[in-house]
C-alpha cells in the first residue's frame, strides 16, 4: 500500500513536471496577461452588459493592442528612418571624407573640445581610425544584434500576451475558483481568501501607482518637450514616460535632451526644461506614486519600491510587478508563523 503511494505520488510530481515544462516559455506571456485582464475586469464587465462576452473581449483586447502596438512601430519606424539616413552618411565619410566638426560639438559641457578635437583629427585620417575602432566597432554591432533579436521577442512576446488575455477574458471566473479549489487542498478556506485578496489588492495598488504615475509623467514629459521645441517630442515623452515606470529611469531621456539643446545654442530652454523635469515631473512623482499605490497595495512605499527595482533586477520587466506581490505574500506568511495579526507589519 505505501509502495503504491510512494508511486502514484512520483507519477503525479513527474506529470507536474512535464505540465510546468511545457507551459514554461508561455509562462511571461501568461502573466502578463493575468495582469492585465484583473486591472480591466470592471471594463470588461460593464462591457458585457450590452454585448456577448466574447466581442467584449475581442474589443477589449484590440485596444490594448492598438494602444500598446502602436506607439511601438512607430518608434521602429523612426528608428529605422534614422538608421537609414546614418547608414547613408556613414557611407559618404567613408568615400569623401568627414567634415569639419560641427559648432555645437564644441560647445557640449566638459567633453566638447575632446569630441571636437578627436573628430577633426578623424577626418585627416579616417581609414586609420575605422581599423583602430574595429574591434569596437564588431563589439557594437554585435550589441545591436542581441538588441534587435531583445526587441523582437518582446514584440512577439506582447502579441502573445494579447492573445492569452483575450481567452483569460472568457475563463476568468472559472479559472480563479478551480485555483480557489486546489488551494483550499492545502490550506483553510480562509487563509487562501485572504491570500487571494492580499495579492488582488498588491496587483491593484502597484499597477494603478506605477502605470498611473508613469502615464501622467508621459504627459508632463511631452507638454515640456513641446513647449522647449525638442525634435521628436511626442516620441521621446513616449520613451521617457514607459522608462519612468523605473524611478528615475527618464533621466536616460531627458538630460541627454537639455544637453543637445545646450549645445544647439539653446541654453535657457535647456536650463528651464531641465529644472522642469526635476522639480515638476519629479515633483508629480514623488507625490503622486505613494499616494495610488497606498490607496490599494498591502506594502509600504519603501517596501514596494524595493519590490519593484528588485523585481526589475531578477525578473525583467514583468518583475515590477510580480516583486511587491511576492514581497506581500511573504510579508503575510511572516505575520501568521510570528503570530502577528494581519496588517500588523506593514504600517
């Protein structure tokens, strides 16, 4: 009889096994899904009362799409433009020579007259310097290459998403009771309602802080761009608002952008956009993110914004907001092996 147990419990581990290897490259995929189809239910079903639930959720699904999709091929658009017109030119300094270095090159802070002395002495000797850079040069390109391929898996990956969220739609009642069943296996029914609204309200607060604050940085971002007549403003407020879901990751865009407009003889518009980005959008965001996800997340602010830079780190991007989660279920599991009352850490 325990031989038999101790058989029927390997061929039950060995079938898990196999299940989890198989769904395990749809694994991103399926949580981003799961993300975003708990933060659109209430939208989805307000849909449903005026049309099937499928179209609801076909229709659901082809906004985000258009929303997410969109600005991103518009992006790899530019990008390919831009490429195109440097592979061009590129190409001509190859053939002709380049040519005297630009004036707003020498006036970039600290680094201008190395960048210009450094180009000036290139143009007398560009073949010399191309077969100096080699190395660096196949480095880079090889940089890209991996970038690229990134680039598209994360494409493919979104498309994926989308698909899965899409049937997540139709079977999200049905699936959250079948895992309500198989938790309640192992623990009282109780506890596992518990961990299941702690999760659904970290999911909530996480998402509405960081999405909420990084769409209203996005905002900002282009009213500034705009107003300072910064080329491609609508395009880098884009970018500048996606990195802003990292704290102070729109720095990569907009200090970049005060220095070319600093160096385009433009000073006072580079030191009014860049005191703008600081105390205004920075302003917005310091106040603005504790106070959404305070409204629904279990964690204090610190606590959370370690979850999300420590999720960024071990698990891409999809770890902003799996990091808080698993912070908060084991915050709770902490509280109940102490003998602590629920919530009484995380004040």
């Amino acid at each position: 009889m325990r031989s038999e147990r101790i058989l029927l419990l390997a061929l039950a581990a060995a079938l898990g096994l196999g299940c989890f290897l198989i769904l395990l490259p749809f694994l991103p995929a399926m949580l981003w899904a799961a993300v975003l189809v708990y933060c659109l239910w209430p939208v989805y079903q307000a849909c449903c009362r005026f049309v099937r639930a499928s179209v609801a959720a076909f229709f659901i699904t082809l906004v985000v799409a258009g929303i997410v999709l969109v600005p991103l091929a518009h992006m790899a658009l530019v990008a390919a433009k831009a490429a195109r017109e440097s592979g061009k030119w590129v190409q001509g300094a190859m053939q002709n020579g380049l040519p005297p270095a630009p004036a707003f090159l020498s006036k970039i802070p600290l680094l201008g007259g190395i960048l210009s002395d450094f180009w000036n002495s290139s143009a007398n000797d560009l073949g010399g310097v191309v077969g100096s850079m080699q190395p660096w040069l196949g480095t880079v390109a090889h940089s890209g290459l991996k970038l690229a391929a990134h680039l598209v898996h994360g494409l493919l990956g979104i498309v994926v998403a989308l698909f899965i969220a899409y049937f997540f739609f139709l079977t999200g009642e049905q699936t959250v009771a079948r895992i309500r069943l198989l938790l309640v296996r192992i623990m009282n029914e109780q506890r596992v309602l518990h961990l299941l609204a702690l999760v659904a309200v970290t999911v909530r607060g996480v998402v509405f802080g960081i999405l909420g604050t990084a769409a209203l940085q996005g905002v900002l971002y282009a009213a500034g761009f705009e107003i300072a007549h910064a080329p491609q403003a609508l395009l880098l407020a884009s970018l500048a608002g996606l990195l802003a879901i990292v704290p102070a990751g729109a720095v990569l865009v907009y200090v970049p952008l005060c220095l070319y407009l600093l160096a385009s003889d433009h000073a006072i518009r580079a030191v009014l956009l860049l005191i703008y980005c600081l105390v205004v959008v920075g302003g917005a965001d310091s106040i603005v993110r504790p106070w959404l996800i305070a409204r629904g997340a279990s964690l204090p602010y610190a606590l959370t914004l370690f979850g999300v830079l420590g999720g960024a780190i071990a698990f891409g991007a999809l770890g902003i907001f799996l990091g808080p989660v698993l912070l908060a279920l084991g915050l709770a599991v902490a509280e109940e092996f102490a003998g602590e009352p629920r919530g009484a850490w995380r004040d």
